[in-house]
C-alpha cells in the first residue's frame, strides 16, 4: 500500500493538476429540502414478494381454481341433491341396482360397478386426501420447527440433534412408509401417522440451518443484551424469516401425501374401500382400464387428483420463488 | 484422501447396523399371521405358540437380534414361508434381482440421455417455447403421482403402438414401456436440476468475465458451465441406480415384470413376514450404499472438496 503511495500515483497526481483548474468548479446552492432527504426505500418484503407472485399468471390461474375447487369439495356434500357417496343407487321402478351406469344427467361422472354415484365419490375422496394433505403438512411443519428451532439455538444439542439426523435422514421414506403401514393395521390415523413419521426431517434440518445462520445477527445481540426473553427472539425475530420455506414445504407436502396415500392403496396397503379416497377410487378404476366402455371411472378421479397436485406443485414453486428477495428487482 | 475414505466408510457400516437394528426390531411388530400362512384360522392358540417358539420368535430381542446378524454374516437371509414355502429367501431374490438390474441400468441409462440434454437445451432457451414445454414435462412427471401416469402410460401406449402390456422375457418389444415408464422421473429430475444448475451458473461473475473476453457462447457453456453444473448431480446418481436398478415398485407390478419390485408388492399382499423382512432390510442397505457412494464420487469429482480439515472451518 505505501508502495503504491510512493510510487506511480505521484505521477499521476501531477499530471492532474496540470489539467485541472479551480475554473471549472462552481459551488453549489445550498438547498435545505435536499439536505433534509433521507435516503429511503419504501421496499417491503410482504408486498414485493405479493408483487412477484401475481406477476406469474399460470400460478394466479391455478390459484383461483384450487381456491374454488377447495371450496367445493368441503361445501359439496351440503349443496341441494347431492348423493351420500357410500349409497348404492337402485332404480326406483324396477329396484335394480343402477352399476357401470355411463355418466349421464343424473350421475354426471356415472357409477361404479356396485352402483355408487361417482361424483359423489370423487369429491368424498378428494375430502379424504386433502384431509390427509393437511394434516401430515401441518404435523411437518410444527415439528419441523419445534424440533428445528431447538436443534439450531440450543447449542449443547446440536451434536447429538446433528447424529440423529444422520441416521435417521439415511432409512428411505418409501420403506418405512410400507413398513409402518404393514405393521399397523391400514385406516386414517395409520396412515397419515406413517407419512408424518419422517417427512419433518427436511423441515428441521432446513430450519436448523437458518436459524444457525441468522441467531448470532448484530440484532438478535441487541435483542438478547436487552433482556428480550428467548421465546419472544425466536418468535419475533427468526420464524418470520421462514414463512415462505414453510409455504413450499406445505405446498410440496400436500401433493406428496395424497401420491403418497395412492402408492400405499396400490400395493395393497391403503385405507379400506368403505373410506372413498382418491387412492381407493384409481385403485379400483384401474380394474376397469381393460374395457375401453368403463375407463371414465378411472379418468374422473384421474383429472381431479392431476388438478389438485399439479395446482399445489406449482403455486408452491412460484410462491418460493417471489419470496427469495433475489427476484425482488 | 484415504484417511477421509475410511471414516466415510466407518460412518456408513455404523449407520447400517443402527438402521438395520431399528428395521428389524420394527419388524418385530409385524402381524403373527404373517409367519403361520393360509393355516393360521385353523390352529389352536397353543399349536400357534409351539411353531412361533420353534421359529424364535418368543426368544428375547437381543437374542433374536444376534440370531439375525450371525445369520446375515453367513449370507443367510431366512426362508420364505408363504410366497415359497421353504425356500431359502436369498435364492429367490438372485433369481428376480438380474431382471430388475438389467431393466434398471437400462432406464438410468435413458434417463441420462434424455434428461440432461433437455436440460442443456432448456437453459439454451430459456424463457422460450423448447423451455416451457420441457417444465411442463417436468412438473407433470413431478407432481402427478406416478400410479396415474404408468397407468396411462400402459393402457393406451399398448392401445396406439400396438406394444404388449405384459413382459414378457425374451421379448424385446415387450421391454420398451416398462423402461420408458422407470425412466421417467429421473429424466424428469435431471432435466430440473440441470437447468437451474446450469442457469445459476450462467449468472456467476467468471461467465460475464468470458464473455467479455470475447469467449464463444458454445465454448463458455460445454467447457465451464456444463462441468460446473453436473458435478452437484453426480453426488445423486450412485444412489439413483441402485434404487432404480433394484426396480420400481409400482412399474414391476403394472407389466408382471419378474423383478425385485414386483416381489415387494407380491409378498406385502401375501403377508409374508419374513420376505418383507428381508427386501426391506435390502432396500435400506442399498440406500446407504448409494449415499455413501455418491459422497466418494463427489469427492472425486469436485476439486472443491478437500479431505484435510482446516482450522476454523465448521
């Protein structure tokens, strides 16, 4: 550094001054206005992260739809005329029971081959899964954080948090869920208790890290130098760090769920045919692939659980992405 | 770098031994009628008693637990009871595993074909039609569980090509779709990390500095951008083949391919206890196998990675 003092700038120096002039210099006017503006950005991380979100049109798109479709599903069974989905319909006339009915005005996605109306099917099922979605993401994401935000600020756990995790993160999801299923006998509880098993691991190493990287910031010194007791810092100042993560996992989880409810129902481990759910109702639609006359009781269900997946994957995609400030320009 | 090695390993066998530990005593809980077969509903509670003391199973845990791991060493998995009465459970599954390999390395080979130059070309137009049509393919494959779309696949793939639905083993044709089918959601994930790998590098300050340099766009993206992006999947793929290789439940079971997946589903319906047992314990082992694989391959790959600790460093 002296060196370069010494050295070359002393020329360039020099050479400056031979160029300029106090001539080409005026002062300014002193202008209160000015001096009083505050450098200030009305930059808000809610509304620009809002702002990026609606930019992307497919996913408001699908938003409204799995909106209205949510809505549907869970008001359904209370709209005028609808059918119980366990009833099985016989003809008033002849009181023969109405099975493999095409669908029609009266059963607009037809009947199975017991004479179930599978409309009605279709939405107690969708009812079934989404329960299913929302109940094992909502257990992720307060274990997740409860034993994520343990793991990150309680410094003596974090070896031993740190060892679990790596045995447990090694046994694949898809075994254990068999497993579990297997070991248990197969209804709700079971099965949503299989899923939450493991899928808060992501969860909690994810919110270990934040938390890590985050609790030793100048203003969570400040915070904890004034006395702020620690349930208020983590509260306050680290969670709402991780809403957006938490938002993608919830939207992630949902839709792994209900594959998650159709893979076990395939391999014979799911929930009884007496409970309609997405994974029963493709299950058994697929009996029926082989005759072509049939297949739309495979492909209703079929269209509805795409549309509910495919909504929650991409809502929870573009919603991670408006919320990383990087695309905030 | 040995040093790293060995203690990569020594975690690994550690790991192994505590999953497997957990696994069995888990299976410990299994359903009884699962080791007694058809018979079950015919025999008294006491004829019940005698056949599972003589099986072991009202030995103690840790007892059972030594029984199964000196077994183990002696390549001894157990016998199937119901799926195969009597015979010795490592004798079926080399029977089913070189169809499950074989159709396996087969897919993982056409995943890695396919999937990263679409993700190559994916981030060539970025933002423009070839892009949009590859993330839809990705997120269909992504987020449709897959039970829906193999069924698809197979119902009317079979319909319009004319293909068979079932395989069939010497018959080629019969080999395309349950291939087609594994392959899919790793060309899928590799399309997707490679694009946003691919594109995150694209901004870093090197590239800018080579384009300015005047470095042609084909050199920039095949000498620096490509191998920078591929080695973060490299660390994914040992794992990738050995589950995909030991075959995919669901497709196994849709084509009645003889494999190792189909077999899962077989003996679950079944209730054979003592096979679940022993593919489960299978499928674990391999998972770590591929963990700790894909962990040295990285090593390998990535100059990043250094095996000597530095001070300070957590």
């Amino acid at each position: 550094m002296k060196k370069f003092l010494d050295g070359a700038p002393n020329r360039v120096s020099d050479h400056i001054e031979e160029m300029i002039s106090d001539k080409d210099f005026t002062f300014a006017n002193y202008d209160e206005a000015a001096a009083e503006r505050v450098t200030w950005s009305d930059y808000s991380y809610w509304r620009s992260t809002f702002r990026v979100f609606f930019k992307n049109r497919t996913a408001v798109l699908l938003l409204i739809l799995l909106a209205a479709l949510l809505l549907f599903t869970f008001i359904q069974p209370h709209l005028p005329g609808q059918r119980p989905a366990t009833l099985i319909n016989n003809d008033p006339e002849t009181g023969m029971t109405l099975f493999n009915v095409q669908p029609n005005e009266e059963f607009w996605f037809g009947t199975n081959s017991i004479g179930q109306d599978l409309w009605s099917m279709v939405w107690s099922g969708t009812r079934t899964s989404l329960i299913i979605g929302f109940t094992v993401a909502l257990s992720e994401v307060v274990i997740g954080i409860t034993v994520g935000v343990l793991w990150g600020y309680v410094r003596s756990l974090d070896h031993i948090m740190t060892a679990l995790y790596n045995v447990l993160d090694n046994i694949p999801q898809t075994i254990l869920l068999i497993l579990i299923s297997y070991i248990l006998r197969p209804s709700m509880s079971t099965i949503i208790l299989a899923m939450c098993l493991t899928s808060w691991l992501k969860m909690a190493r994810f919110i270990r890290n934040q938390i890590v990287i985050i609790r030793d910031r100048d203003y969570n010194l400040a915070s904890r130098c004034l006395g702020t007791p620690t349930y208020r810092i983590i509260l306050r100042n680290l969670l709402p760090y991780l809403v957006s993560v938490m938002m993608l996992r919830i939207a992630t989880t949902i839709p792994e769920a209900i594959g998650n409810e159709v893979f076990l129902t395939y391999i014979g481990l799911g929930l009884p045919v007496s409970i309609p759910s997405l994974g029963n109702l493709i299950n058994t639609g697929r009996g029926m692939l082989m005759y072509q006359s049939l297949r739309y009781q495979l492909i209703f269900p079929a269209i509805v659980l795409s549309v509910v997946t495919v909504s929650f994957y991409i809502i929870g995609n573009a919603f991670a992405d408006a919320a990383d400030p990087k695309n905030h320009m | 770098m040995f040093k790293y090695l060995l203690k990569r390993l020594a975690q690994a066998v550690l790991t192994l031994f505590v999953i497997l530990t957990i696994i069995f005593c888990l299976l410990r809980l299994m359903p009884e009628e699962g080791y007694l077969g058809d018979s079950y509903d015919k025999m008294t509670e006491i004829q019940r008693e005698t056949i599972l003391t003589e099986m072991g199973l009202r030995d103690p845990i840790p007892v059972q637990l030594a029984k199964f791991y000196t077994d183990l060493f002696h390549g001894d998995l157990g016998t199937s009871w119901i799926y195969r009465p009597n015979v010795p459970i490592s004798e079926i599954v080399a029977e089913k595993a070189p169809i499950s390999i074989q159709m396996g390395l087969l897919a993982m080979a056409l995943s890695l074909v396919v999937g990263i130059p679409l993700g190559v070309f994916m981030t060539r137009f970025k933002d423009g039609i070839p892009d949009k049509l590859g993330m839809a393919f990705v997120v269909l494959v992504m987020a449709i569980p897959s039970a829906v779309y193999h069924l698809f696949i197979q119902t009317y793939a079979t319909e319009w090509l004319g293909l068979p639905m079932l395989f069939k083993e010497g018959d080629f044709s019969s080999w395309i779709l349950p291939t087609i089918s594994l392959s899919l959601y790793n060309t899928a994930t590799f399309a997707l990390w490679m694009r946003r790998y691919m594109v995150d590098e694209l901004n870093k300050d090197y590239v800018r500095l080579a384009r300015a340099k005047g470095v042609k766009n084909s050199a920039i993206m095949a000498r620096h951008v490509f191998p920078n992006a591929f080695v973060p999947l490299i660390q994914t793929i040992p794992s990738m083949i050995l589950l995909t290789a030991m075959g995919s439940i669901y497709v196994e079971s849709l084509y009645s391919v003889p494999g190792m997946g189909g077999l899962l589903v077989d003996v679950i319906q079944r209730q054979d206890n003592a096979m679940v047992q022993a593919l489960v314990l299978i499928y674990a082992s391999l998972s770590i196998v591929g963990l700790l694989l894909g962990d040295i391959l990285m090593g390998i790959c990535d100059p990043r990675i250094t095996f000597t600790s530095k001070g300070g460093a957590r």
